[in-house]
C-alpha cells in the first residue's frame, strides 16, 4: 500500500512539479487549522482536550497534503459546490413555501 501511495505521488509531482511545493506547504497549514479548531471545540464542550486537538492535526494535514497534490481537482469541487449550492439558494427563494 505504502508503494502505491509513493508511486501516485511520484507521478503527481511528475505531472505537475509545483505540486511538490503546495504539498507540504498546504499540510502544515491544515494541520495548524485542524489542531486549533479541534482546541477550541475541545475548550467550547469543555471534554477531550488532548484528543480533539491530535485528530484536528491528523484530519487537517492529510487533508491539506490531499489538496496540495490535487489543486485543480479541489478548486473544481469548491466551484461546482458553490454553483450547486447558488442554484440551490435561488430555487429556495422563487419556490412559495406552503
């Protein structure tokens, strides 16, 4: 499994070379926003605050490495998500509520 992931990177960063540079760079930052949002909700419930924080780093910096490696992949999503949800609002707003 370990190869595989190696080899999808390799060929990733073949592909596009400036994924090399956003990889690391976009898994240190969500790993940063992932351990404070897991901080802070840990402080708001006032439970898990050695837990909450460890799986915010884990989550955010696999999360950051994935969007690093895949940027125009993610930039896709978060456009056809914005005009799904767009097309979703105004439909909302013109359909009479009964």
């Amino acid at each position: 499994m370990n190869k595989w992931i190696e080899s999808v990177i390799k060929n990733r960063v073949e592909k596009v070379p400036v994924t090399d540079v956003l990889k690391e760079a976009f898994m240190g930052v969500g790993a940063l926003f992932g351990g404070i949002y897991g901080l802070s909700n840990g402080i708001r419930h006032e439970n898990g605050l050695l837990w909450k924080p460890t799986v915010g780093i884990a989550v955010g910096s696999v999360v950051g490495f994935t969007v690093g490696l895949f940027p125009f992949h993610t930039f896709g999503l978060a456009l056809a998500g914005d005009a799904a949800y767009t097309v979703y609002h105004d439909y909302k707003k013109i359909k009479p509520s009964t």
